[in-house]
C-alpha cells in the first residue's frame, strides 16, 4: 500500500529550513526524516536527543521551549516552524498542571515571539480534536464548531491547547520585526495517532494486555471516534506549511483544520486487531461508560492526594474516557479542500508486527477456567473499589 501523499513545493534543494519543536518525539521525528527526504533543512528542538540513528545532516538543538533565550537560538535563519511540542496528552501527565501550563502555553508564547522577533515567516501548529470536544457527542464535526468554553474542559491539556491555539491563530498577520513580510500561522487538529513504534499511548495498551488487565470494554458497540497514522499526520503538515505560502497563496493561513484517517470506528473494535494479534482474547464483557467515568474521577482524586508522594499511572482519566467512549468524529473536507490532504488507508498489521518483532505477544495459555477465575476477580476488585466510595460521595 502506498502511504505516500504528493508531496509540497518544497523550492529548490536545501533551501527551506525547517525546526521541528519536540522534534525527537515519534511524531516529530517522522516528520523529519520526511522532510529531509524532499531536500529540506532540518532543525530538532527538544529536550532531549533522539533515540533513534539520525542522517548526519539532520541538526539537534537542545532546549526547552519555556526558556525564551533557548528559543530564539534555534530559530534564527529559519524559514518555518513545526510546533508541537507539548505535554499532559495522557496519562498521569495530564495531572500535573503546572508543568503543562508551562510548556503549551507559556512555551507557545516563546515560540510566537521568537519568530516575529527573528523573522520567521510561517508556524504549523500541532493542536487537537479537543479544543471543540469535551465528552458531548459529535457527529461530522467541521471548523465552524466553537471552541468548547474553557470551564467545561474535562483535563488542564485540552484547556491549554485551547489557550495556544487560539494565540496561535491570532498571530497570524503579524508584522515581523525585521521588516521581511508578516508571519503567517496555521492550526492541525489531529485524531489520535498510530504506526509502529508510537511510544506514547500503543506501550500503554499493550501493557494493559499483558498485565491481564484489558478484561472489559465501555460504552455502546456504535460509539464512534478516529485516528490518524503517522504517515497522513506527517503529509497534512507538509501540506499545511506548503499552504502557508506565496505560491498557494497563503490559503492556510490564520486557519484550523481537523486531520484523521477519515474512518470513524468503535474504539474498541479498532484495537481488536491488536489485541487478538497478540494471541490475546478480546474482551466479552462491556461496563456502563458512566461506571468507568466515576471509577477515573476517583482515580483522580486518589492521584490528587497521593500524587506528591508518589506519582502513579491511572488506569484511566476521565478525559481518556470521554476520548475512548463518547461519539466524536469530525469531516475533512476543509483539509482537502484547502490543503489538498488525501487521507492513505491503513491498519494494525504493521503495528502488531512492531510488538511482534520486540518480543510482545501471548507466550502461553492459561486453560479456560483459569482465565475465568481471573476475569471474575478482577471485575469483583474493580466493582468493590467502586462501591466502597459510594458512602462517602453520596454522604
């Protein structure tokens, strides 16, 4: 299957320079290679070096984009930049307040004034499906849809992409300081990402299968939500930068666009691939999504009070809820429209190699009456731990 998306006037070899914030992350690292390949300049930001072998002309400048002065070092003589650095998509990241204010948007800030500043005259921003979604359901969803009221964010992530993008977008049309033109911005808004080697959210999965957890599923069968692959997520930026200038007549600019597969499926159906490829059974019993959201706003508040002491992984957040079981689907037909963006179609299999080839997969079987013990276990846990609390929230 070819992955590839016809490619964005790039200019003449060696031309174009461009930073990658967060650029040793999966994503950014992606992105890169891509952009080399094309004949583009290539700049990692980040704060740590990536680990991976990198083509020797690829230059890594360590930094943080909450310090200013780190900031406009990397970006002197650069013609656009990717920003997508960020922190607190999941986990018990999204837990830490200060730390994300910090970087999405105090370190958004440092990125627009470094460019006005140093006359960088384009900026893509890696934003997200959440700065319209917060656990109501959305069926087609396009750009027109207002920015869900800040207050009514589920976690402090989405609230500060909110933030960023916004800033991001109002800075577009700013005249740059050495007087060269203006800067123009663009907003991505991407599904959840997946392909092998993801390092954020498919361990975590995959952890939960092998640790026996993954015992149950949430929400209706006809609950429906999207991802994006890597290689459609890195050829909607190249577009979108493309589209930022004068040639395509800076269409992008000032601009949101949401970016998927453009296949909306169950959550759990599109991991069934991956877990039965594993040699995992896929699970049978389905829990009412309000139980799940009350077991992960406990969970939370657990964190809240343990969490300086020690900073546990929760199984779930209630925005990860929201994420995995409430109908949120959004059209792409602004990005092909405007960018040209001509979503490849994709699945698990090379996934479920990646695991396959690092040693994952079921090594033995436990026999029926095993596993059923087990299952009823873990439920009986879960469900105890839920009513134990009861009491006290209704008291």
């Amino acid at each position: 299957m070819n992955s590839q998306i016809h490619p964005p006037a790039m200019g003449s070899a060696r031309t174009n320079t461009f930073l990658i914030t967060g650029g040793c992350g999966y994503f950014g690292y992606r992105l890169a290679c891509s952009l080399h390949k094309k004949g583009a300049k290539i700049i990692l930001f980040d704060k740590v070096p990536p680990n991976q072998a990198m083509p020797k002309d690829i230059e890594f400048v360590q930094g943080d984009i909450r310090d200013h002065a780190q900031v406009e070092k990397a970006v002197t003589d650069v013609d656009c930049v990717f920003h997508i650095a960020s922190y607190g998509m999941s986990g018990r990241e999204q837990l830490n307040r200060d730390l994300i204010e910090a970087v999405n948007i105090q370190g958004t800030q440092n990125i627009l004034k470094a460019c006005v500043e140093h006359g960088v005259p384009r900026l893509v921003y890696t934003s997200t499906f959440n700065v319209v979604f917060g656990g109501q359901v959305i069926e087609n969803g396009d750009e027109s849809l207002p920015y869900l009221p800040l207050h009514l964010h589920p976690d402090h992530y989405s609230r500060t992409k909110s933030l960023a993008e916004m800033a991001v977008l109002k800075a577009s049309g700013t005249a740059l300081q050495d007087g060269s033109g203006v800067l123009r911005t663009c907003a991505l808004r991407p599904a959840g990402i997946y392909g092998p080697g993801e390092q954020r959210h498919l361990p975590r999965i995959v952890g939960y299968i092998e640790k026996g957890i993954f015992r149950f599923v949430y929400g209706e069968p006809s609950n429906l939500v999207e991802f994006v692959h890597v290689d459609n997520l890195v050829s909607a930026h190249e577009l979108a930068a493309d589209a930022l200038t004068a040639e395509k007549q800076h269409c992008s600019a000032g601009q949101a666009y949401f970016i998927s597969d453009g296949q909306p499926v169950n959550n759990f159906e599109f991991f069934r691939p991956l877990v039965e490829g594993l040699g995992y059974p896929f699970p049978k019993l389905r829990l009412p999504i309000s139980l799940i959201y009350f077991f992960a706003f406990l969970t939370e508040m657990f964190h809240h009070l343990i969490g300086p002491f020690y900073n546990f992984q929760p199984l779930l957040t209630r925005t990860e809820v929201y994420k995995t079981g409430v109908t949120h689907y959004f059209s792409m037909a602004k990005a092909k429209a405007e960018l040209g963006y001509d979503p490849q179609r994709h699945n698990l299999d090379e996934v479920v190699q990646w695991f396959r080839s690092r040693g994952h997969g079921k090594k033995c079987h436990s026999s029926v009456v095993i596993r059923f013990v087990r299952n009823v276990l873990v439920v009986a846990a879960f469900v105890a731990v839920v009513l134990s609390f009861l009491p006290v929230v209704g008291g």
